[in-house]
C-alpha cells in the first residue's frame, strides 16, 4: 500500500514537471539533448523490468536494499547524433524501432553518413540489415578491430557493408584520435572483448555514450563491482566501470548507456556516505 501510494505521488510529481517543461516531448520514444552544435536523441527500442537473475557478485544485502521489488527499470537504446545535415547513428538496436523513431524526428536512415557500433551482441547490431541489405545504405561503419575479430556474427553482417567498414583502433579515457570530427572512439573491454565507448564534444561539451557498461543502474551505480551474466570477463568489466565512473563524475562529463532507462541520459556523481559508490542523475525532460 504505501508502495502505490509512494509511486502515485511520483506520478503525479512527474506530470506536473512535464506540464511545467518548456521543451517539447515528442514521445516517450525519443529523448534530445543539445551537446555544443550536436543535436543527440535516445531512440527507444524497448523500456522494460530487468532481473536479479542476471547479476554477478551481489550480496543478497545489496539486492534487498537497492532492488527491494525485484526488478529494476532497464531499456534498449540507440543514438542518433545530428549536426546539420550530418547524421550519425550510435548502435542500431534489435531494428524494430529505429526507423520509425529517426522519421519521427525528421531524418531517415539513408541520411546516416557514420553508423558506430559499441559491440556485437543483437540488441545493438541487429538493425544492421534489413531484408539481408544494409539497412544504412549511405553509412559508413565504424567498429573496433578486437570486436570484429571476436564476432563471426558481426562479420556476416558488416560482409553487406563491403568496404564501407572501417576497423578502428580505441584510444583511452581523455585521450585518442578524432575518428569523426567531435567524436572520439574509448575502449572498454570487458563486456566484449572489443567494446567501445563514444565521446562526443562540441563548442567546449561533451557527452559520453558508454554503450553496455552498465545494465543494471539501480544496483551498478551504488555497487560498481557488480557485474552482469552477458559481461564476457566479469572482472575486468567492474574495473572498467569503476574507472569509467570516477572519471565522469570527477570531469563532470554527462552519459548516456544502452540499458539506461528513459530518459537515457544524465550525469553521475559520488553517492555521499557510500565510498566508491555513485548516483545518476537522468537530464529533466
Ligand atoms: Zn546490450
């Protein structure tokens, strides 16, 4: 009872800021932001409850604590990244949803001119055909060479893309070579073995598009150490993690993850009292 009494409040909170907002909502579907020149938009393939069953390395204590309900809001997510009429897309999700959602915002996937991809698991390269053809028909892809050697699956696909497919070399935290003018490519092995991250910066902005290194935000963000069944090294994915987190909370860089619920995007900062243990804070709508 005094859980629906709380949610009902939240509710109604929630309605009143978004009868408050200046900025317009187009659906739940699509959330954008303005980085610098950069126009970025999550596009929602799916919102939905994750489970605890997927979880590594967290002590019963932490899940009663941090998911007392069982579950935790989670989503599929890609990135649309527009500057005129350059047109990026970051992942292509399952590909239920994503051509739908560009439309809704007045571009289409013929338009996209770079298409990056965090790694190779099937929420995130799924989109990459459609009827067994580029679905991206003008892109150019961008993937990092360890993921393209580790996924045979990946490479069936990106085989469709011929020689619009560039192997790329991840650079680190801070540091790397533009790969596109405003974005730069960051390894974060761990969930893949080639998983990449995408940092954005415009006019002194940026913005981080950590692909999968979280998936469960209500109990990764208090407890980093806390991995995931789909991590393929467990280990080294909490270290990246931990590390990925310091560094964006102490240069107080905003991100945006894949399994981020909506909005899909905010900033991170360290949670007072809980050493080594954060809080994200989703950008009001
Ligand atoms: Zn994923």
């Amino acid at each position: 009872m005094k859980f629906e009494v709380l949610t009902w409040c939240a509710a109604i909170s929630i309605a009143l800021v978004l009868a408050m907002a200046s900025s317009v909502r187009a659906s739940d579907d699509t959330f954008t932001v303005k980085v610098g020149d950069l126009e970025v938009s999550m596009l929602s393939e799916a919102q939905r409850e994750g489970g605890t069953d997927i979880l590594i390395g967290a002590s019963d204590a932490d899940v009663r604590e941090f998911i007392p309900n069982g579950s935790y809001p989670s989503a599929v997510a890609v990135y649309l990244v527009r500057s005129g009429d350059d047109v990026i897309l970051i992942d292509t999700g399952f590909g239920t949803n994503v051509e739908s959602n560009m439309r809704a915002l007045g571009t289409s996937p013929e338009k996209v001119r770079g298409l990056l991809i965090t790694h190779s698991h099937g929420d995130h390269i799924g989109g990459l055909l459609s009827d067994g053809k580029p679905a991206f028909s003008n892109a150019r892809v961008y993937v990092s060479k360890p993921e393209y050697d580790w996924s045979s699956a990946m490479r069936e696909s990106l085989d469709k893309y011929g020689g619009a497919v560039n192997l790329i070399n991840p650079g680190r935290l801070g540091d790397g070579a533009e790969l596109i003018p405003g974005v730069r490519a960051i390894a974060a092995y761990g969930h893949t073995p080639g998983h990449t991250m995408f940092m954005l910066e415009s006019n002194g902005e940026r913005l981080l598009i950590w692909g999968d290194l979280t998936h469960a935000m209500a109990i990764q963000m208090p407890r980093p150490g806390v991995s995931v069944r789909y991590d393929s090294n467990p280990d080294q994915a909490a270290e990246v993690r931990k590390s990925v987190l310091e560094y964006v909370s102490e240069n107080k860089i905003p991100v945006a993850g894949m399994h981020v619920a909506h909005p899909g995007i905010g900033t991170v900062v360290p949670d007072e009292g809980n050493p080594g243990g954060y809080r994200f804070e989703p950008m009001a709508d």
